[in-house]
C-alpha cells in the first residue's frame, strides 16, 4: 500500500539514522553517517546497472548504492509532486493535499506549511542539508521554497519543465532564483 510504503521508508530512514548516530556516539567515531537520497523522476527498475542493466552503465550511482543501503520495495506516485511531498512529509499525498496534480507555475499555494520536513529532522541532528534538482513543491511565496523548508541550499529548479538557461517553464514563467540559492 502506497501510504504503509512511503511511510515505512521514511521511518525506516530515520531509525537507521538514529541506530548509526547511536552507535557512533558509543564508539570512539565521532563522524555522522552520509546520507544521499536519489529521487529521479520516470527511472525504471533495470535503468541502474547495479540492478543488472547492460544498457546503461551507471558506474558512480553503482558505487554509492553498494558502499551503503539500497531501499527496493517502495513506491511512488505517477506524479512527481505528490512523490516528492510524501518523502520529505512521510505521509500519503492525500494527507497532505498533493494527491491529484503538480505544482503549475501559475499556483499559489504548494506543500503545506505547517507540515515538518524531513530536512528539518536532519538540521536538528546536526547535519547539513543540500538539494540538488527539481523541487516541484511549491514557489509562489519564498516560505514555500527549498531554503525556508529546511535546505540549507538548493541548486535546481523550483517546477518541472523548466529550462536551465533561460530559467523559464514550459508555461513561459519566468521563475526566479531564492535569494538563498547557490
């Protein structure tokens, strides 16, 4: 079930956290664990070569995946919106009223914010907190963006379908960068 799924990972991703930090402080390493969380829209299941695609090599993700925890059996929203939402809250898009469309340019409104980000779990352990890509969850307010939601940085985009260089959507809206972007 979608709802046990998304929230299962992210629990799952906050006691590993907790279970290393634990057993760090006990041990004479005072180094907090990495931790990268890839996020990519429309990638199948065989387009990693360490899942055994021939295809496409994937040599760095390869790399990252066997030194640490691949997470398997969870599942998304057709939708990168409701996906992206759901990670970073750990509840069912329909919890937090993403559950049917993504953020358009011409919207007001995005992720709600009175809901706490898993970024802002990690600041609170003492981590640093970077976003690299599409954040697709809201912009219409600078409270909505990636550095008021727990992100100390963000390099990216904050809609899909944006383009890199003229920083215009597929909408023609202009979107411009947050004052705390790299």
């Amino acid at each position: 079930m979608l709802t046990n799924g998304i929230h299962f990972l992210i629990l799952l991703l906050i006691e590993l956290l907790l279970f290393t930090t634990i057993s760090q402080s006990q041990s004479t390493c005072s180094q907090k664990p990495n931790i990268i969380f890839i996020v990519a829209d429309d990638v199948g299941w065989n387009d990693f070569s360490f899942h055994g695609s021939p295809q496409i090599p994937t040599p760095n993700i390869d790399s990252l995946a066997l030194s640490g925890i691949i997470l398997n059996n969870y599942y998304a929203s057709p939708l990168c919106t409701p996906t992206r939402g759901a990670i970073l809250t750990g509840k069912h898009p329909i919890h937090i009223r993403l559950q049917h469309y993504v953020v358009l340019g011409g919207m007001v409104d995005g992720l709600p914010l009175e809901e706490k980000l898993f970024p802002e779990y990690l600041k609170e352990l003492g981590y640093a907190t970077h976003l690299v890509g599409k954040w697709h969850l809201g912009h219409a307010r600078r409270l909505y963006t990636p550095t008021f939601r727990g992100f100390d940085s963000h390099y990216g985009n904050w809609l899909g379908k944006q383009d890199h260089y003229s920083h215009f959507n597929k909408e023609n809206v202009a979107v411009q960068p947050d004052s705390k972007s790299v």
